[in-house]
C-alpha cells in the first residue's frame, strides 16, 4: 500500500492532482482543504496517502497533514460513507471544526455538507464520539485546552512546509518573515510567501 508520495506537481485541480514520481504520473484525489495549500504545477509536493483498493480499481487519497489521513479513514469506516463522501466532509469542514461537531452533536453544521443528511450525521455522531477523546485531539477539540501551541493559522502553515520536506527550523524563520510581508494573511497566502522565500536558500 501506498502511505506517502513525494514529486512533481504536474497537473492540479479541485477535485484531483497528478503527481509525477520518477517518470510515473499518480492520480491523487483530494479535499479542498488539501488544494488551497498545494504548491503551484511543477514545484515538489508531498501528500500522506490513503489507497482505497476496490475490484475494480485502486485509487489514491491525498493529504497534507497525517490528521486529515485519519480523519478520513475513520469517516470511510463508517457504514455508507464511502471516500468521495469523506472528502465532501473534509471539504467542506476542517478537522478541528469536524470534531467540534462530533463533541456537540451539531446535526445543522454536518448537514450543510453535501451529501450528509440528518440519518448520516447522526451516524458519524454514534460512530465517532468515542474516537475524538482516545487520541484524535488537537487544537479546538475537546481536551486540548490544556495544550498550547501556535495558532491555528500558524500550525497549519507550519504543517504543512514539515510535510512538503523542509526542517521545522527552516519553516519556522521563513514563517516569520512571510509573515512581515502579508497584510491579510490566510493559510494559502502564508504557504506560497514562504515557499518563495525557502526556495531562495
């Protein structure tokens, strides 16, 4: 199975990405969570991968940070959500706001994801309730107060320059001065302008 795949961006897409290993071309599909934080075509990318084997064919999921991987794979284990659902809920939701939802039991946020009524939501709620406080934590779920640690923004970015291969001290410096140079930053902004800097080194 494959579990991570690092190359080339060829070619990208809201609903999936081709990245080019060694002369291979692999089909990813991805959550939009994933998408906006991809670098551009042509620049190196790596993803945590699930590989959803069928009778009939074998696709791979991509994602930047091991927590979406996890999500998802609990949400596929949930009977009559299969990947394409999943990744409607990754995205049209992130992590921290998906287990938030699970915590609560809020029926309305789930259901204004495509594809997720009142019975599925329901389901998700009995299915992972349990999982979200046996290690699935993180900043904004239940249990993390006590954690600490960058803001969300800044976790994010940071994820995901340590999965794209680069050294969290080299992230971090580059962070920092992507930082100086945005005036309305979001995860996207802040990715790029930091990627343009630690492809200067």
């Amino acid at each position: 199975m494959i579990a991570r795949l690092a190359g080339q961006l060829l070619q990208r897409s809201p609903e999936a990405i081709v990245v080019d290993l060694q002369g291979v071309g692999y089909q990813v599909f991805v959550p939009l969570s994933t998408f906006y934080q991809l670098p551009r075509e042509g620049e190196r990318v790596a993803l945590h991968i699930h590989t959803h084997v069928r009778e009939d064919a074998l696709q791979l999921y991509g994602f930047l940070t091991e927590e979406e991987r996890q999500a998802f794979q609990l949400l596929i284990g949930i009977s009559g959500i299969g990947p394409r659902l999943a990744l409607n809920v990754l995205s049209g939701t992130t992590v921290d706001e998906l287990a938030k939802a699970i915590a609560d039991q809020d029926v309305r946020r789930l259901s204004a994801v495509p594809g997720i009524g009142r019975k599925t939501a329901e389901r998700i709620f009995v299915e992972l309730k349990d999982k979200i406080g046996a290690g699935w934590l993180g900043p904004g779920r239940p249990g993390s107060e006590a954690r600490g640690g960058p803001d969300p923004l800044t976790r994010d970015v940071l994820s995901a320059l340590v999965t794209l291969g680069y050294r969290r001290v080299q992230a971090e410096a580059a962070l920092e001065e992507a930082r100086r140079g945005v005036a309305t930053p979001t995860v996207e902004v802040l990715l790029r302008a930091a990627l343009r800097i630690l492809s200067r080194s």
